[in-house]
C-alpha cells in the first residue's frame, strides 16, 4: 500500500472548513477510473505483443487515508483488492507476472501524466495521453461549481495542475464536440412521449428540449403536462457544444414543480418589499404571514379561476384585484388572517363576503365563493 499515493487539494468556499462534501468524492472516483485506464493503456503501449493486461492489473483502489488542513486535502492511497494479512504483508498485483516495481510505475506514471494533461496548454496535450481518454473528464471534475478547483501535484516542479470547469470543458471538447455537465433548467411542460419515456419542455427563453423521462416521473409529467401555470425546474446531465449550446439531456435527476407560478412571483416581489418602499412609509407585510399565504393560495388556487393581481398596501395587508366582470377584489388582514371580499352583480348591486384564512380548511370555503363570483369579463 502507498500511504501517500496522491493528495488532491479541493479550492473554492465548500472546502474551506477542511471539509469534503460528498457530491466531491465522485470526482475521486472518476479520478480512480482515469487512473486505472491510463494505468492499462501505458501497459499496453509498452507490450505491443499483448492484448490485454495481466491478470489483476485492475485489482487496486483509491482510499481516502486522511483529510489534511489546507482546504480540503484529501491523502489518497493506492490499494490492491488482495486483503493485507498480519502474516502476508506485502502486495502482488500480478501473481508473479510482473514485479512489484514495474507495476507500481504505470500506476505512477498515469499519476504524473494526469496532472500533466490538466496543466498543458490545449493546443500542446501530451502525446502519451491517449485521446479517446479525454471523455472521462465528462465525470472528473463533475461537480466543481463556478469558482472552485480541483488541484493535483505535478512530477519535478512546484507548479500545480489545476483542473476547474472551464479547463474540464476544453479537455472533453479536445475529443469530442460536445461535453457533459450538470444542468439546471427551468419551463413549462408541454407533453410526454410515453412509448419513448421523453417528454418536451419549453424553456424560459421560448426554446424547446427533449428530456428523458423515468417512470418515478410519469405521474408528475401526466398532472403538470400543458399547463402554463406549473412551472418546473429540473437538475440532471446535459450535453453542451463548445458556444454553450444544450445539445441533449442525457439524464433528469430530480423535477420540482411550483403550482401557479405567477402567484408564486408575485409572493416572491412582495416578500423583498422592506420598510419604507412607499415614499419612505410604507409598512412591509409580515414575513411569516406572507409566506403562509403563499404556501396555502399558490397550492390550492384552481386553474380554472382567472389570477389575481397582488397589491402591496401601505398599512402592510394586501389587496387581491382580478380583471373580471364585476371588478371583484378581496382585501387581506395579515393581522387578522381575514380576507373582505368585493364585487358588482349584474344590476350593480354589493357582492361581499368575509373569509378566515389561518388554516388551510378556510381557504375551501373562500375558493367555492371565488368560484361563484368571479368570471373573465365579457366581450
């Protein structure tokens, strides 16, 4: 076992406590799996009368020994899959084809040229690093985010290899034309594909992708598929060119739906209001009131019933007016959790109605009265 195979410094804010998040240790592991390629790749050039490596050339594995001070630094040991024994202490990864010298090396030596590949110039990659292995930074370096890096030791200089998300891009883009990142995007759904388990979302810039679709997510597509106020955001791996152009979503990791999204907005301008946004008096309205409204109103609004448009008052309540015959409209007492409802009836006669709005029970009442009263203006 090398106690001190390499140690990786991770740089950027998440690192800082000399902690690693755990979404970091995938680029190890993509780290390990470059390493081994590499390892065989080295082996193969040097034994053209081969076709493949001996036999447990691919039996060792990373291991995190310990987390130094310095950022996030992990000590990376390289470990052969034959168990240690008090008795056997000694390691042989090729029983006996090879020596323990020689076998160490094109571990080594993939090490060295890693770093090598990261800190060279695109236009000036080492000829020992085989290009077909340059997609494997698809994965290495993963889920580094803006202004964070993944520094690795370099053979005979002080100077480090410093792999970020701007670098991890060329190096894939050197391969192939497009690479792989992790995405998050937001729209609406228009439909789903079930014979081919996709479905097509319009994106906030009026674009469209293809996204695959698992089947935890059918329900979630069926209920929110063409509605135009659910609005969703999902997270997964996308393909991009190099002018930062999607390309495919290969994979959809998680979907967050938001019911009413226009209400949603709207709730959200309000919760920035402060004191004072009102030539200087207006009273903001209370946050946690605010948020409760929110919750309850965004969730259970029907679809059918024309939104409202939310008006800050300068007392901190709102006024709830929706463009409608009758001019209807319903004053809100945070305090109070009380909302005083007003419209015109065809004869211009008072419509009103009083409606507590502290538990999620009221709001049923509140809507069925909304639904009686309030229909999209006539033309």
């Amino acid at each position: 076992m090398n106690q001190n195979f390499v140690q990786p410094r991770f740089i950027g804010t998440r690192f800082q406590s000399n902690t690693l998040p755990l979404d970091a240790t995938r680029d190890l592991i993509a780290y390990e799996a470059l390493l081994i390629e590499l390892a065989k790749s080295l082996f193969l050039h040097d034994h053209p009368e081969r076709q493949r490596v001996p036999k447990g050339f691919t039996d060792v594995h990373l291991a995190i020994v310990s987390v130094e001070k310095g950022s996030a630094k992990p000590v990376l040991a390289l470990i052969a899959a034959t168990a240690l024994s008090a008795t056997s202490p000694q390691l042989s990864l090729f029983d006996g084809e090879i020596s323990p010298s020689n076998e160490n090396a094109y571990f080594t030596q993939a090490r060295d040229l890693i770093a090598e590949c990261i800190a060279a110039p695109d236009s000036a990659l080492p000829e020992q690093f085989p290009k077909e292995l340059l997609t494997h930074f698809n994965q290495l370096g993963r889920s580094l985010r803006e202004g964070e890096a993944l520094e690795l030791p370099r053979k005979d200089t002080a100077q480090k290899a410093v792999l970020n998300p701007e670098k991890r891009k060329s190096l894939v883009l050197a391969a192939n034309r497009v690479y792989e990142r992790e995405v998050e995007l937001s729209g609406f759904i228009e439909e789903g594909d079930w014979s081919k388990d996709t479905f097509r979302l319009r994106l906030s810039d009026g674009s469209q992708a293809t996204l695959p679709m698992s089947k935890n997510f059918h329900d979630m597509i069926r209920q929110s598929g063409g509605r135009d106020r659910d609005y969703v955001f999902f997270k997964g791996i996308a393909t991009y060119d190099s002018w930062e152009r999607l390309q495919k979503v290969l994979y959809v990791e998680s979907i967050e739906v938001i019911k009413n999204f226009p209400l949603a907005v709207q709730f959200e301008e309000l919760a920035q209001l402060e004191n004072g946004w009102y030539e200087s008096q207006g009273i903001a309205p209370d946050a946690n009131k605010l948020k409760g409204l929110s919750q309850k109103l965004t969730d259970l609004y029907p679809e059918y019933l024309p939104l409202p448009t939310i008006v800050p008052k300068q007392d901190g309540n709102l006024l709830l007016e929706w463009d409608a015959d009758g001019d209807p409209s319903a004053d809100i007492d945070l305090g109070s959790m009380m909302a005083s409802f007003h419209a015109f009836g065809l004869n211009g006669e008072d419509i009103e109605g009083e409606f507590p709005l502290g538990a999620s029970k009221d709001f049923e009442p509140f809507i069925v009265f909304l639904s009686a009263h309030i229909k999209s203006r006539s033309s």
